[in-house]
C-alpha cells in the first residue's frame, strides 16, 4: 500500500510546475504566414488551424501566447537563441540539437508544385521540372529530392528566391514569368490561391513530393518554460483530446482540411 501511495504522489509532483502557477505566464510564438496554419493577420477573424489549437491548448496550461512576426528563416535562428519559445517543425534530426518535440502531430500537410495553368507543363514525377526555372520561397524547407535537383539548378541560374508567397504567386503568372514553378504545402497553395482569386490560372499537380506531420516544439533555451519536457507532454495530451471528442475536426473543416 505504501509503494502505491508513493508512486501516486511522486506522480502529481510531476504536474505541480504547470498546475500551481500564481500567475499567467508569457510564451512566444513566431507569428508566420502559413496559411491556412498560420494566419500572420487573422484572416475574416480566422487564426489558421495550427494557431488555433496553439493558442487552446497552451492557454489551459495557464500560460498566454505572445506573437513574434519573423520570416520563416529567422525562426530558426530565434528557436536557437531562446527568443522565441514554440514553433511547429515537421522531424528533422538535425533540429532536435535545439529543439525538443512534442509526439503528437498538430497537422498533416503534402508538399506539393504549382504551375501556371496555360503553361500546359505536366509533372508526374520529379526529373520533369529539371528544365524548368523554380521558384524558391526563402526560408522552406524542401525534400532532400528537390534540394538535390536545386543545388543543379543554381549553378545554372534557374533557381528565383522569393520572400513572400503572394508575392511569387504575381511573378509565377506575370508576363514574362520570373519562374514556372514552385513548390510548398498544397493546402497554403489552395488557400492562397482561392483568396488571391486565382484558382483557374495555377495547376496544383497531383503529384505528391511528401506527406508530413509537424509537431509542437520548445527551443532548449525557453526563457519562459522552465518544464520544456512535461509542457510537451501536456500540449499533446491537450491535442489528442481535441481529436477525440471532435473539437479538432471541426476546426479543420473551417479551413478546408
């Protein structure tokens, strides 16, 4: 009886740091634009999903989520430095020496390419944009596949780095083009697309470069969460409870996933 009233006690030792905070604590957040995951500005009053479930499951941890606007590239560099608390990552090994991940995937999304539709180009695998200029959105990361054909493609010039995806959607269908085609999540694609007006002037190709799952993760420097380990774990307790009772699906379907 003994061993059980310790094991029971050693267990709500684990969840005092999160449980009995006096006070709201902040964490920050890269506000990014990755729509429809990240709406940098609330989109018609819309969050995107992935800052959604953020912003419900960290709340309930008695912690209050601060945005940071930095481009997707600086991310990196701040998720080092401490300066930002939490970003989502889809599992790369080489993140994990400044990064710890939570287990439970936040969202699924397939990397995808983006013609301009009267181009008439056809991909049905990855050796088919080799004769084509790409454009490439500074900051993303790509397959090992496409970094490969890119480190080709630079040398010869046929790599256009942009900053913005609206912006790359303008030079992609202009006159001339400054690129034929880029690449990104197909969901941001569709979205993008559908706000831009332009759904019937791009080609989102069938083709599927990768699926990926993206998680929760908390820089080794937090500042601000002094329990990066248990935090995760609670996040992901949060956000399986989400799925199971439905909460998430519905929120999913308000942005087309």
């Amino acid at each position: 009886m003994n061993k059980i009233y310790l094991t029971f006690f050693l267990g709500l030792l684990t969840l005092i740091p999160l449980t009995i905070q006096a006070k709201i604590s902040p964490v920050n957040l890269n506000d990014v634009k990755w729509p429809p995951f990240f709406f940098s500005n609330h989109e018609k009053g819309k969050m995107g999903l992935g800052k959604e479930i953020l912003t419900t499951c960290i709340s309930e941890l008695n912690y209050e989520v601060h945005l940071k606007f930095l481009p997707i590239k600086r991310t990196h560099y701040y998720m080092k430095s401490g300066d930002i608390d939490i970003s989502v990552y889809s599992y790369n090994k080489n993140r994990k020496s400044f990064v710890y991940y939570g287990n439970e995937p936040i969202f699924t999304s397939q990397y995808g390419l983006v013609t301009k539709r009267s181009d008439n180009i056809k991909i049905e695998k990855l050796d088919d944009i080799k004769p084509y200029i790409f454009g490439h959105l500074d900051g993303l990361t790509h397959t090992k596949e496409i970094r490969n054909i890119l480190k080709i493609k630079q040398k010869q010039g046929q790599v256009s780095k942009g900053y913005d995806i609206d912006a790359m959607f303008k030079q992609l269908l202009a006159t001339p083009q400054r690129f034929q085609i880029m690449a990104n999540s197909k969901e941001t694609l569709k979205w993008r697309a559908k706000q831009l007006g332009i759904t019937e002037q791009i080609k989102i190709h069938d083709l599927n470069v990768q699926e990926k799952a993206y998680y929760v993760t908390i820089s080794k420097v937090s500042k601000n969460i002094r329990h990066p380990k248990l935090f995760l774990t609670r996040i992901d307790r949060c956000i399986q409870k989400l799925k199971e009772t439905g909460q998430y699906q519905k929120m999913a379907q308000i942005y087309g996933l």
